[in-house]
C-alpha cells in the first residue's frame, strides 16, 4: 500500500517542526512539500532553520527533509498539516478545503465553526462525521482542528469521569510551558525567575473547547456538554509540558481507588484501531507524591512513536464533596502536532481520506 | 522612651535573616541577641553566615549586626522574634512562653493551639486577645503565629470581601517560590524547567488557617468561618514571592467595579494605628491585563519600611456565577518575618507588651 | 543653585528607566523631558509603559515623572542622557552635539570616534578633555560615551593592576546578564536552562574598547594601551549582572596579598571628589570561596545612590606565571546609565557643563 | 557468544543510572547486579527510586531492571562499573580490583594514581596498557578511570589539535551543567538566575588531567604533556551539558580552515573497531554563529547508542595569535557514564576482559 502525500504547512515554525518529527518513517503518510510564508519560498528547510536562531530540532531531522526545497502554500496534496499562525491559518484552510486538500489544524480560526469538530481521537472520534456536513466534502476537502494545548491536556481525564461519573463543574489553573507560544514567544526577561498569570484569549477557549468537544454531534450541529469550566491560565519557566490543577464536582461519589481505575483504564478508539501515534495507555497514573513534574511526564506515552501522548495524572485527591487532581501533557505533542497526526490516523482508519 | 529589647531566634536561617532585615532601625525594637542552634555557638553572625554557602542578606546589614556573637536559646528577653524549624519551634516556643517571654513565631507548631492566635493584624486584630487566655499570660509570656506563606498571601483579600459580600467558597491554585523551602530546599535539578506539584502539607494548612483567621474568638474558644476552600499548591523556579489563582463563590453579586473598590479601599487597624511596619495601602488593585508578576509585584508596599507588606491583586474577573483573581504576596516578608514583626507592633499598640 | 536640566532619550527602554532612576532627586541634575520614538510622542510615560508588556521599574517611579508627556527628540536641553539604540544614536547624537547639546551616552555608535571619549572617571578621568577638541565644543556640544557593560565591568581592576604591575595579556571569558539584550531581547526558549556562546559584537568591543580607555589621550589624538586582549563572550540566564573571568599576565610578579590590596585600596577621581554616584569603594574584593556572584553581588556599592556602581572581584589565584580571578558588575547601573550619569557628573565637577 | 556479567556500584545515584541507560540492550555487557549504600540493601530498584524524590530516568528504565534487587557491593562479578561517591570509591575500588575485578571508574579517587590510567579511548588508548602494571593485573583486577567531566568535554579537541599542530597553552573558562554535581547537589536558590564561580577542585582537577591523558605510559610510568592549562570553573544553572570557552596558543599557525577539518576528520580506535558506544563522528564542527548550546548540543552523536557521546565545537576564530572556540560535551553521558562503558568496550576489543 502506498503512503498518503501530505504537506506540512509553517514547516519552519516550532509546530511545523514537530509535524516533521511526527510524520518521520509513518506507516500511513509521507512528506511530499513543506510549505511557510513567502521569505522562505525556494530555500532549503536547513537553510531557513541555519538563518534562524533557533533550530528546534535539527540534530534528530532526517537529511532529506532538510534539504527539501520550501515552497509557497498551494493545494496539491491530499492531506495539509497546518501549524500556521490562527490570523493566517482562517482563509488559507478554508481555501485549501475549497480545493479538496484534508486539512488537519493546529490553529484556532476554525475551531468555533459549525461542522468544524475539534478533535480527540479517544475522546470525540463520532464528532469526525461533521465533516460530512462541510460544504466542501463532497469533493474531498474538510477541516479538522484539535483543541487548544490546555483544554487538551485535559480532555480524556474529564471526558473518561464524565462518562461514568459525570462531570458538574471544573476549576482548573494552568502552570503552562513557553513554548506554547512559539519563537520567539515570551522574552526571557519575562520568563526567568518569574510567572506571568495571563494568556490571551487561552481562559476562554478552555471554557469552551472542552464543551465542545465533550458534548455530541447530531442533527447537523454539536450539542455542547453541559459542565461548567472555571479556568485561570498562567506561563511558568518550562520549556515543554503544561501542568494544570484541577478541582472536580462530580454527579457521583467514587472512591479515589475507583476514579484511578476510572482513569488508568479508559482506553479509546485509536487504541482498538490500534493507531499508529496512539499510545497504549492514554491517561497514566502515577501514585508518588510530587508527580506529575514537566521534566519526567511530559513525554509520557508508549510505544516510541507515542512519546509525548499520553496525559499523566497525579496526586488525586477529595475533599468538601470534590476531587482534586494535577494533569500534564506534552503541549505541543500531543496538545500540538501529534494530535492533528493522530486525528488523520483517525480520519484514514474511519476511510475518510 | 527606650526600645524594647528583642532576641531573633533561628538568626542565620533565611526567615531569621529576614527578621534582622526588618528590625533594623526600628522604632520600637532592638536586636538584644541573635540565637541559633548548637553549632553557631558563641560564634559572629558574620562567621556563621560566611561558612554557609548562601549569604542570603549580607550586603545589606548593619555591620554591628554583623559581629554579634550568636547564642544558645535562652529566656532573657521580652520578645523572642522565632524562625526556627517547627520540630524544635514546638517545645521551644512553649518553654521560653512559660519564662515570661512574648514570642512571635513564624513556625506552624502551635498554630492551631487553643488560645493561640493566627495573626494578621489587618484581618483579625482582636484575635490577639485570645492571648489572655494563654495558662502563661499572668507572667507576661505568651505565643502568637503568623500564618503559613500562602494563606497569608490571599487572608487580607478574602477578608475584605467576606466582609462585605460573603464568601461561600474558596478554589485556589498556588505557585510557590523557592525561598518558601528555606535554604538549602528543593534541589536545583527539581526546580530550573519545572514545576513541583506538591508541598508537604501547604494545603491542609491553607484549608484550617484560613478559617480559623476569618473566624472569631470568644468565650475562649475560636469559632471557625464557615466557607470552603479547596487548594492545590504547586512550587516554581521563582526566587520570593507566591503567586495565587483564585475562584470565588459569594453570596452576593459585586460588580467587579464594587470589587475592585472593596478590595482597593481596604483598610484595617494597623492603618488606623500607623504602625510602622504596616502598609499604607495593604492590597494593591492593578489594572494590566498579565499583572501581578514575582518580579514586579513581591516588594509591593509603602512606605520604605513596609516593602513586601501589601498584597497585589489583579486579572479581577467574573463569570459562570463565580469571580476569578490572581493574588500576589512576599512570602519571606508579608508571609514571614514581616507577619510577626507587624504582630508585635500591634501587641504593642494595644498594650500587651 | 539651581540643578542642571537634563533630558532623557530612549525613555521608555531599559537603560532610559535606569536614567530615570538614577535621576531621581540627584543633587546636580533634573529631568526636564523624556524623548523617545515617534510612536510613543505625546503620551505620558505611565501610559506607554503600562501599553508595552515589560514596566521594568514602575514601582520605584516617581510620579511626577510617570505623568510627564514623552517628547519627540529635540535639542533644548543642556544635557542629554543617550539610551537609544545605536543605528538610531549615530546620527540623533551629533545633530545634537552640533546643536550644543552636552550628550552621555551608552549607545556604542561614537566609540571610535576621534576625540570622543570612553569614559569611565575611575579609569580615565583626563581623556575626558578630548571633547575640547570636538568640532562643537565651542558652542558647548559635545559626545562622551560610556564603554560596552563588560568592558566597564572589568575596566577598573585591569587600570588598577596596570598602573602598579603592567598588564601584557587579558584572557576573558563572559557569563552574561539577559538585560544587556534589552527588552524583548532574548527569546525565553534560548534563555531558560541554556547558555548562548555569541554575542554579536562583544569580543570586538571588548578587544578595543578597553585598550583605548587605558591608553591615554594627547597631541589630539588617543593611544591605546599595549596589552592584548582575548575575549569569549556568552550570554547566561540571569536578570541583571554581569560575571567575568579572567587570566592576566603581568610585568611583575605581585604576590596575591599585594593584587588585592593594589585592587581594594584603588580610588579614582571620583571618590576624591565626592561625587553623587561614586561609590566609596570602587573595586570591593570578597574573600570568600564562592564569590562574586549575580544575585549577591550585582548591586555592590554604597553609599545608597552608588548601589550597582561598584565593582567585585574574587577568586583571585595565581599559578603558571599567571593570576586569574572572577570579577562581577551590574551590567545596567555600572555598565549602562549609571557609567553616563557619573560621566556627567565628572564634566560638571571638572567645569565642563 | 555470550555477554560478560557486569555489576553497576552506586545504582541510585545520577551517573548509576546513567550506566543503566548505557547498558541496556548492549551487546557485550549485561547488568548482573545493582549496588548501592546498605539502606538500599534489599530493596528493588523501583522501590529506591520512588523514595527518593528525584527518578531521573524511570520513563525509560527497563521493567527488568526496575524489579532487580539492590544488593551490598561485593566481588563476583567480571566487571564493576563504579559511580559511587569518591571518598567511598576509594577503598571500595582497591578492594574489588584485589579480588579480581575489571573497575571501570567515574570516582576521582584513582586518577592520579601510578599505573592507573585516565582513559578517553579516542585520546589516549594505548595508556590502557598501564593496567598491565597495577598489582592485582595478574588475578584479572585492575582500576581504569575515565576524566573529570570537564576535561573531557575538551580532551579529544586538545588531542586532536595537539597531534597535528602542537599545544602550548590552554586558557579555558566552564560553564557547568548542575547534574555534575549531581543530586540533591546545588540548592535552588543557588542556581535559578544566578551563576557560582566554584566548584571544589575542578579547576586543580583539570590542570593535572588533561596533561596526565594527552601525554603517554612508558617504561612503567606516565609522561606528562607539556602544554599548560589555565582553567576557571563555573557553574550554571543548566541541567545537562558543560560548554567551555577556550583559547589557545599552537605551535604552527593553521588555517581556520585547515583546523576546521582537523576536528572534523578526527577519528580515534573507537572508530576504527567500531566500538558499540563510539560515535562516528567524535568532534562536530558547527559552523552557526550561536553554537553550541546545551539545549541543542548536549546529546550530539550518532548512531542512536552513541547519543551525547560526541564532543560540538563551534565559533572557531583566531586573533593575536590564539584560537579561539567554544565546545561543549554531554557532562554524565560522554564525561561520566557513557566514558566509562566506551573504556570497558575497549578493553574488550583488546582483549583485556
């Protein structure tokens, strides 16, 4: 069987890189372009990386993407991993669909769309027949957004004690990593020694997204889940990995043994379809005190091709009738590029593509 | 009138080197003594301090200061100023208690002690007089604490509010900084890129003082306020100064003008009294979108001698029937040192010394 | 008598706010405007610092001067304090040179010049009379620099060893402070847990900067000083504060105790004169086995108004016929707008202003 | 053929559990046992690491292993791979080597000992040959060391450009990971924004080893080099990874050019036997202008056994008669654990085990 051509648009970016990282000897997809803006068209990746200070990830690139030539953005691939900026990312995608292309996003232009799912394989996968309601699908074009990285990190936590418990309110705080805001991002004079509690239009999403994406898809529109999300946001000196404190009012009263097997044993569609960028076990527990920490759980998540996509889950907790918790995920792994990949995983394996 | 001589006990740890920091030149307090465990016996400051690695204050003391020799603990003092560890705090405080001394603790021993207040003078001024009820008072001794760090951080706000609009419950979320660890503390390899979800006991302790605090004291027994608070804490690679997230329930609807208002208007007796340590304005209300930040915010507070004594609020918000806030403080100075000097001066003020 | 009207160009930058601060309530100085780029011209000063993210010293500002209006650059003005940035500072300062303006500046663009000065009044207090031979001087214009901040930060020890045992060689090697890049500066991703090797620059102005102020300047022209310079400059994760070491070869032969006594009793014009921002000593050598360090040492120098004037040096070992030691300045105070505001201070106690 | 036994000694710590990770899967060696201190004894591995608060590298530790007992050090074993503390390393290694065993050392302890080499099998892979003088050679004992992390980092530069154009002198500055002073080592407060310009003995440490390496054995006894090393340590708050800035003084005047490809083309006996650990490539040349970093360089090597085995060396220039450059080495891979694994596969290709 052959592999699928993809491109990967803002290649030379931080979630560019990321998506060539992920797709690096995939059994199902094979780079056939790398596009970014117009300075870097006809230039080698490596040399638009070398020009830059700030080469995310060259040392473990294959050769020969880097010496791909990049190109300026047009439609004739099959799939468009888009890691382009969200001011940009609204016309190009939509243009892209128009023309058939399947757009897996990264971006948040179209998150909010009718028709638009956003995406979790193992917590949302039914809300992937939207796509059926575009008005481009029948030529082949759609688009599919994941979550923004800090509603995803804790998306299947909530979405696997909703099912059973049900969720009534979510207070959640976010200790969230630099590099979600890409490079340059947060001058370091702000990042050093130092917390800086806002992140533009972050708060809202979470209060959204997380609606969206844990509510149903039926009669032509998505009906949102009906919990409410209390969410504070803030950056913290970490490189990669959102951590995030959680406080949970449940329907039901588990036990703190129960909501452990709750979550240690949910398992979702990629992992029956057994996915490529799937990892075994989705939510890993873990019992010490003091975990989950950035620098050991954020590439959580076997077998290697799932490094970074796993969410891990610590210091359960309960108390005045809640549950508290801290989450962890990789933010632009499995909160970024690798989710849009697994999406495409998603939309390969349900025949979509 | 002459000062009241003062001993500062634990005086080459970092909180007893912020006691010396904030008893210099003071009006009405003077350094009779520096008291340290075995080792520093009979040794300068200056030695002691230069043994150590860490030389946390050096630049900045008084050179008289300096060259005191540094004692074993004993009782002959008015005021024992006490940064000890709590394992040695307990016993110690209640012995030198029972010697006719006013001890001015730091430490978490006796916080919960019948009779012992947990004081902030801005917030619970009459609780002082649970003292008199102290089986060591007809001698003059008796123990008064400071809260724990990050209680004290958000106590003065949640009380102006509870106040006047009642507070049903309390979601806090907290980024602790390093110097809340003591020295040497949370090791460097746990600290540079990361985050600490866990802090030995931080919460229980924000869940019971925070409500004894905004309780009262009557009929010789404390009667603790009656809201909820559900903490998560967390440490970050920040140097002085907590950062807090904040969820609120109330029983009334404020406007956030009226908010804002109650919180910026917020005055309580060490005001009223003008004591020195005392900030003019004890909680600050900043405006900017992504304020308050450690690196601007920790030393907050006017005049000179009250810097990291007032506490910053910002990103005041509303919505889902709750109100969200980030709260700022100095944890070492308004949440230390600083707490139980301002408790002293109001000891004073009110004649109990 | 009535203070000198200064005015402060680039005000709203990171060296402009450390004019400002070393501005406040000088005893020759006042601000009498604050100039920076087109896009800030006509709003008070408060406004534009609170639009940007980074309000680098809001809380220690006066508030007079938070509400002055900001001021397109002009030249009515006896005094200009230079923080702009070089390209912009090239032609800005000799236009106002030959307007008659007295310019101090930090920017790098007329180091080189003929007849301008790198001036640092401990090192070279008489090259400062090379102004009189600037085409403006007759109308009372003129440029006196200030040296790149790790060349200043090592200016004083090597005159001070030069002038009794003759320097030959200056290996130097830099750990420098994120401040010195300005604001937004470094991009956090390179910043936290990393070292960047380059400083676009740095080890060429280091290699000439400091030959030139030790030379000397006559007959119209200036003469560098003979020994060699080999610089390595890197740029480290810290705020403020610049760390150096160094390996020098000497004529003589000095035993360690004479190196520090020649470099803790040096004293230059300044201290005999008094003036405001000198600090009584200016080299403080720390015998300690693990100083000078950032976080202690940046800020070295009394009196109040000298803090971050002074320089430290530790560390000092001999072996192989050569002497090597660490030396520490505040990259900003020193090393930027406190190196011109004692410049200036020199012209006027000299009868230049 | 089946693999030789081997013991790890000090299998809780930093550098034990890097040999973990260096002997996983490896074709020659297999873990027979894991030592640690007598509190360990007993215990599984897992068990230990989840006391203690800091698991360095459980996300990638084999379950194998994890479950493995921790015993007592003791002798029956073919080879000992030491990261025990050096006080402890001592005795402990004279007593394993009495009784038989190959020690393949990280500890200090034996480095300036006669007949024990500082091995760098790319440097000085004949000094193996010592061994054949140490006492208990003819039972199968013997003790060979690998060098002080920061004389490796630079050992097979020096080596490279020493054999081709002659060192005179090396003037070097460090910039020091925290995991070299492995854990808990640096406090937090120590390391976050700031720099320590010491690190006990290093600098001695590099002064001797480096000439001890790059000179040779024979006639029973080590030759010294002849080049001096001037060398100033500091530490930085960097988890993994030593940079060092270097000038030196040749012999012969190459090129840039010519000693680009001297480092670049540099292979050792590593190479040539195709040793399991060796990287293809020991030096990498960067040609960027801001190479190396820790966050880009430290794992630099290739296949994917050899990761963080190879040495990057960039921003070669040269002026006044030295070069200059910056180079940078994995300071627990390639100067801890991983050297020690690469000594032992050398001394089985030739036959020494």
């Amino acid at each position: 069987m052959s592999k699928i051509s993809v491109a990967v648009l803002g290649a030379t970016g931080m979630i560019g890189q990321r998506f060539i990282q992920m797709l690096e000897d995939h059994p199902y997809f094979e780079i056939e372009g790398l596009y970014a803006s117009e300075r870097s068209n006809g230039k080698k990746l490596s040399e638009v990386l070398k020009v830059r200070d700030h080469v995310y990830l060259d040392e473990t690139m294959d050769m020969e993407i880097q010496t791909m030539d990049i190109k300026k953005i047009s439609a004739n691939c099959r799939i468009a991993f888009s890691g382009i900026p969200s001011d940009l990312a609204g016309p190009t995608e939509t243009e892209l669909a128009g023309e058939g292309v399947a757009v897996f996003t990264n971006a948040g232009s179209h998150r909010m769309d009718e028709h638009v799912p956003i995406l979790i394989p193992e917590v949302n996968p039914d809300q992937i027949e939207a796509i059926k309601d575009q008005p481009t699908y029948s030529n082949g074009g759609y688009i599919i957004t994941n979550a923004n990285c800090s509603s995803t990190g804790i998306a299947a936590p909530l979405a696997a004690i909703n099912n059973v418990y049900g969720l009534k309110q979510v207070f959640v705080s976010t200790y969230q990593a630099l590099s979600g805001a890409g490079y340059p991002g947060v001058p370091s004079l702000d990042a050093v020694g130092n917390v800086v509690p806002y992140i533009g239009g972050e708060e809202e999403k979470m209060e959204s997204e997380l609606a969206k994406m844990l509510g149903t898809y039926s009669d032509g529109k998505f009906n949102y889940a009906g919990f409410k999300v209390m969410a504070n946001c803030a950056r913290v000196p970490v490189v990669d990995g959102h951590l995030e404190s959680l406080v949970l009012e449940l329907e039901q009263q588990p036990t703190l043994e129960e909501l452990d097997a709750c979550l240690s044993g949910f398992r979702g569609e990629p992992q029956e379809l057994g996915l490529p960028s799937a990892p075994e076990q989705p939510i890993i527990v873990r019992k010490e005190a003091n975990r989950p920490q950035p620098v050991f759980d954020a590439m959580a998540g076997r077998p290697a091709r799932a490094k970074g996509m796993a969410v891990t889950i610590g210091r359960l907790r309960q108390g005045n009738g809640y549950y508290k918790a801290f989450a962890m995920s990789h933010n632009t792994l499995r909160g970024g590029a690798g989710g849009s990949v697994l999406n495409a995983e998603l939309a390969k394996a349900r025949g979509l593509l």
